[in-house]
C-alpha cells in the first residue's frame, strides 16, 4: 500500500463512521478493508468533484489520504454533515509505518501513465467524475446508493454517450504547456485544460474528444507541438 509524499491524512473515526462516510463518497465503503485501499471521490451536491483519495480502515477508524492542497476543503465539506453522525474527523500529521511513501514526482507520472488524475485545489469543483473518467477507474459505485451529488452524476451516467473525456499527450521536448493552462483550436475556441502534467506528458479534459482530430494552440496562438495525443 502506497501514497504521494504530497498527500495528508484525515481520520475518520466514531460509532457511525461507516453509515457517515457511505452518504458522502462515490465508492461502497462496505468494500474497505483493513488489507486493501479503495480509491474513492467526494463531491459537492451538483456533482462536481472536490477530492479525490485512497481510503484505509484499521480497527475503529477509516484514514483517508489525499492530496495536501483540498486536505482542509475536503475536511470543512464533511464537517458539514457529520454534525448527524457520531463521527470525529481530524487531519494527522504522520504516516502509518505500514505505509510506503513515493516522491512526488514519480506519483504524479504514474497516475499520468494510468490516466487518473489526483485532484488538487486549482480544480477542485471544476469537474464531474466523467469529465475526468472516474467512473472507467471504479471511483464510483452505482450501485451502492445515495451519496453526495449522485443524482446529477447518475443522470450524466445513464443518458447516453458521453462526449468529452481525457485525453492524454507527450509533447516535444521543445515544447512547455503549464499545468491548469487552457487550450484551444484553430478558431480560438477553449476546447480543454492540462489537468495533471509533468515536463512532457499530460492528461486534458476535453470539452468534446472528437476535436483531437483538430490542430491544437495556446492561448497566445502559439500552436502545439504534440508528439502524440489520444483519449484514455
């Protein structure tokens, strides 16, 4: 078991911990274990995603790891609703020994390379879980019941294909595209922004994935030099 030396971790513990944090997460917390992570969204009520995480239980308490900059969002959005809950939620400054921690950089090229993107508080509540994919990498369960913002994310899962997605691209060497930057066409229309990226490789959120067929230019109309981009 593995987390991103950028991450925090909160502690959710009390009587009613499970039943609390089954109402807020996209995934079945009936699914944790104390042997295997689960990875899992939370979202506000019009279905925009606020964190992304890993989440743990070990005797009385669910840890949840996630990434530092929505660590406090993520803590102030449950506060919330636990106030119904015999639930105790606090941020932890250390690591459990059983837990391997990997550079940040390596994380991040990994969730790259896996098409997942660790949602950080430049866009958080940004996106629904399709815009990201979410529902291709079992964050979410449909089956599990409500949750946070379910109405709206089931209703963009069951009414029919969805255009816009991720796509992921390698740049040349030569090139730069900044993290969170915006990117457009030949027409000067927004079709995407770099949602996770490292020196030459990254994932964009597509507006509409049939403009991967189109040139793509920065914002100053400087066009980009993709070595190769598709969706994940």
């Amino acid at each position: 078991m593995n987390i991103s030396a950028s991450d925090n971790i909160v502690q959710i513990s009390g009587l009613n911990s499970a039943e609390f944090l089954q109402g807020q997460i996209t995934n079945d917390i009936n699914l944790v274990s104390d042997n295997a992570m689960l990875d899992s969204a939370i979202c506000s009520v019009k279905g925009r995603v606020i964190a992304v995480f890993r989440i743990l239980k070990a005797e009385d308490s669910f840890y949840i790891f996630l990434n530092h900059s929505v660590a406090e969002k993520f803590v102030n959005h449950l506060e919330k609703y636990s106030v119904f809950y015999k639930a105790n939620i606090k941020i932890l400054d250390y690591f459990p020994k059983s837990i391997e921690i990997i550079p940040e950089l390596t994380w991040k090229q990994n969730c790259i390379d896996r098409g997942f993107v660790d949602m950080n508080s430049s866009i958080s509540e940004s996106y629904t879980p399709h815009e990201l994919n979410y529902q291709d990498l079992e964050l979410i369960n449909f089956k599990k019941g409500c949750f946070t913002g379910q109405e709206v994310i089931a209703r963009m899962h069951y009414r029919g294909k969805l255009k816009f997605g991720l796509a992921k691209y390698h740049i040349h060497e030569d090139s730069f595209l900044g993290e969170f930057e915006f990117v457009f066409n030949e027409n000067g229309k927004k079709i995407g922004q770099v949602v996770s990226c490292t020196k030459n490789i990254g994932l964009i959120a597509m507006k509409d994935k049939s403009y991967l067929k189109e040139k793509f230019f920065k914002e100053n109309s400087e066009e980009i030099c993709f070595l190769n981009i598709e969706s994940t």
